[in-house]
C-alpha cells in the first residue's frame, strides 16, 4: 500500500498540500479543516500529520463503514457511516477528521494530490507492507 511520508527539511509551509487536498475531498481549495493533511510549525520546525493507514479504526466502526480497499488503503463508505464519529476519537494519530458540514468524518486517502502540489518536495508517496506498519504501530501503542 502506499503511504504519504513528509521531508520537514523540506518544506517551506506553503500549504500547498493542504489546498491540494481541500481540492479533493470538497471541492475547495481552502486548505485547513477542509484537508486530511495538516501542516503546523515555523521555518526549520515544520510539522506534517497525514494518516498511516495503520487500520485501527476500522475495528473501532461498529456498523462496518471502514475497510481496506483493494490497494489497501482504509476507506469510509458514506453510505454506510452513521456519522457516530467514534473513529475520529480513537485514531492514535488524530488523523481522522471531523468534516465541516458533513455527517461522517473524513481521512487521507492515499491519492497523492498533496505530493504532486508541493513544490518543495517534502511529501512523497512510498510503498509499505501493511502487517509491518500495523507492527509498528501497535508496537508504539503498547498493544
């Protein structure tokens, strides 16, 4: 599966990537609460937090909206989310949004809009195992 892995050497704090991904899950290239990439900090001390598609909230979704789709990526299906919003409050990263205006939350897809917009850079899309990023990110929560 791919993954978003962020260069802060790189990045100028633009919010590129933040518009980019506004874009595409509303239309709106406002950036923000409206993107699942968020960029914080100050020159030399930039911050990103995109979802590492660890998983763990797809165990969290008690009426099965999360899975993992064929590229492995965790996916919400809208039509099945009851906007609960139980994976916004579990995802160990807070990577899982609230979305403005919106009955179900909303996350990082893995479509790398964010990569291609940034001019510096600093995002790019890697391929990683699934079970060794699950590993590694139950290993960090203990479990």
């Amino acid at each position: 599966m791919k993954v978003i892995v962020f260069h802060p050497e790189r990045c100028n704090g633009c919010l590129a990537c933040e518009r980019a991904c506004s874009k595409v899950h509303f239309q709106s290239g406002d950036g923000g609460e409206r993107s699942a990439i968020r960029v914080s900090g100050k020159k030399g001390a930039f911050k990103a937090t995109v979802c590492n598609q660890c998983g763990l909230c797809i165990d969290m979704c008690s009426v099965g909206a999360l899975s993992r789709n064929k590229k492995d990526i965790v996916a919400l299906d809208v039509k099945q989310c009851v906007g609960c919003q139980t994976c916004v409050a579990f995802c160990p990263t807070s990577v899982m949004r609230k979305a403005p205006a919106r009955m179900e939350p909303f996350k990082c897809i893995s479509c790398g809009s964010c990569v291609r917009a940034c001019p510096e850079h600093a995002l790019e899309l890697v391929e990683k195992d699934v079970d060794d990023l699950k590993a590694v990110v139950y290993h960090k929560l203990g479990v």
